[in-house]
C-alpha cells in the first residue's frame, strides 16, 4: 500500500512543480477560465457517477476516501496539467499542435495504467483503461476547444456525456 500512497505524492508533487516552473504565470488569467472548466467538469463527472462508479480509488495511508482522490484530482492535478498544456500549447503550428496533444494523451493513459497496474484505483461498470484513454483523446482537444471558444466546448462536453452516460447504462435511479 506504501507505493499507492508514493505515486499519488509523486504525482501532486510532480504537477505542483510542473506548474511552478513550466506555467506561464505572467498571462495566467488567459487559462484561469479554461482551469475553471476542466474542475468543474470532473466534479461534475465525479457528481454524476456517485452510485454508478466508473472507476474506484483504493484508500492509502493518508487518503482514505475516494471524494479524496477525485478533490485532490479536482483542485491540484487537473487545473495544474490545463495550466501547463495551455501555457505551451503550440497554438501556431498545426502540425506540432497534434504531436502536442498526442503526448499529453499518451502521458495521462500511462499514468492511469501505473496507478491500475499498482492497485492504486480498479474500473468498474464495463469502463476500462482503453474507455479512459478514449476519454483523454477528447479531454485534450477540449481544453484548447475551451481556451478558443468555451461555448462550443460546454456543447461538446454535453454530447459526450450523454453519449458516455447512454453507453455505460446509467439510469436516472442511479443519480445523486
């Protein structure tokens, strides 16, 4: 149980000092708008999900809870990597653009396959690693779709919820 809790530090760790050196804070309030969406969306999803579980957090030595995890996700992993993907987001160059969006992809499917691979949290309700890897595909552009244009990204988002709540069977019961 020692390693979950070591990753999970690694990981507030690493973003926190991720964000400090690699975030544009001098044009910060350009990103603040797009942070907010992201956090509320995964609490939103975290809202959504309450009784219908798509993955679960195993406790650690210091979390105990999965609302724990999914704050900790909320407020200090999520709006740290939307900081740091906009702030060198290279809006300019198209062809560079999708590199850059496919390495935020492959580094937040890895980081979900070593938190599963080490116990740290398990999938439940037919959702899968590959259902979150689909998920980052969409996430990523969704962010820079926000930072451009946030209406058309609150639209986007409400398409793929449906989609993801029709597709994993929730029923209108199982909501909080």
């Amino acid at each position: 149980m020692w390693y979950i809790l070591f990753f999970r530090i690694f990981l507030v760790l690493g973003f926190l000092l991720a964000v400090w050196k690699w975030g544009d804070w001098k044009n910060r309030e350009n990103y603040y708008s797009t942070v907010l969406f992201i956090m509320v969306i995964n609490l939103g999803a975290s809202f959504l999900t309450y009784h219908h579980i798509l993955w679960n957090y195993q406790p650690d030595a210091l979390v105990k809870t999965q609302t724990t995890v999914e704050l900790i996700n909320s407020y200090v992993i999520l709006p740290s990597a939307t900081f740091i993907y906009l702030s060198n987001f290279p809006f300019n160059r198209k062809g560079r653009s999708y590199g850059y969006i496919a390495l935020w992809i492959l580094l937040f499917s890895c980081l979900e396959l070593i938190d599963n691979v080490i116990g740290g949290m398990s999938y439940k309700n037919n959702w899968s690693w590959l259902s979150s890897s689909i998920l980052d595909c969409a996430m990523f552009p969704i962010m820079r779709l926000h930072y451009e244009s946030p209406l058309r990204a609150w639209i986007v988002c409400l398409l793929i919820t449906i989609i993801v709540l029709i597709l994993f069977d929730f029923s209108s019961a199982e909501m909080k």
